[in-house]
C-alpha cells in the first residue's frame, strides 16, 4: 500500500479504525460507533438518505437489529494527503436470522488529535 504516516501504513490505519467499527457494530454501541465519525462526516450507508455528522450516524446505527454480525476485508488503502487516508474494504452483514448483505466500503479518513475519525463512507452493493 502507499504511503506512511507517522501512525503507520495507510493499510494499518483502515485497519485499525475498521477493526473498532466492526467491534462497536457488533456490540450494538451506536454511541461509539457515532464517536468514530468527525463532526462533520458524511455517511452513505446501505439506505437511500446521505446522512450527516455523528447525531445522524448514531441514529442510523441504532436501528440495526442486535445480534447482526459483520466481517471486513481491507482491499486497498493509500494515503491521500498528511493527516487522510482512504480505503476500501468488502463487508458482509449477517442479520439475526441468516441473511446476508454483501457491501463494498469506501472510507476516508482524517487525523484527530492522536487518533483517527471516519470523514466520510460510502456503501455500495456489490
């Protein structure tokens, strides 16, 4: 993948910031799922509506059924500018009662302080 910051690989950073959704996702923490996103994120998720900031991606996440599981799949990941990087990852839903939903993610992301937020993600079917 190209492209270090001083947090690691482009790659390590989707990673890592995917591998804290996808835990938060499965423990149905919408609070800390919304915590991952800048103030001024936008969210395209599986749904018709573009969303914006964090107070619209916790309502989103909210209304996913508990029990539904995730797993992700990093595909690329490349620094885009110091402080953003960009990814994309294959992620597939499995709803309470065994139905899949299988999404291609894009992210971008920005450095916060020591961390990393969400800036923008889009979901696609593939």
């Amino acid at each position: 993948m190209s492209g270090v910051t001083r947090a690691g690989s482009a790659h390590d950073v989707v990673a890592e910031l995917l591998d804290r959704w996808r835990r938060a996702f499965e423990e149905h923490r919408a609070a800390d799922l919304a915590a991952l996103f800048t103030e001024d994120a936008l969210f395209q998720g599986i749904g018709p509506r573009l969303r914006v900031g964090p107070a619209e991606v916790f309502g989103y996440y909210d209304a996913v059924p508990e029990g539904t599981r995730v797993t992700v799949e990093i595909l690329r990941a490349h620094r885009l500018h110091e402080g953003i990087v960009g990814g994309f990852a294959d992620v597939t839903f499995t709803a309470p009662t065994g139905e899949t939903t299988p999404i291609r993610l894009s992210v971008v992301a920005r450095r916060s302080g020591g961390g990393w937020l969400i800036r923008q993600y889009h979901a696609a079917a593939r």
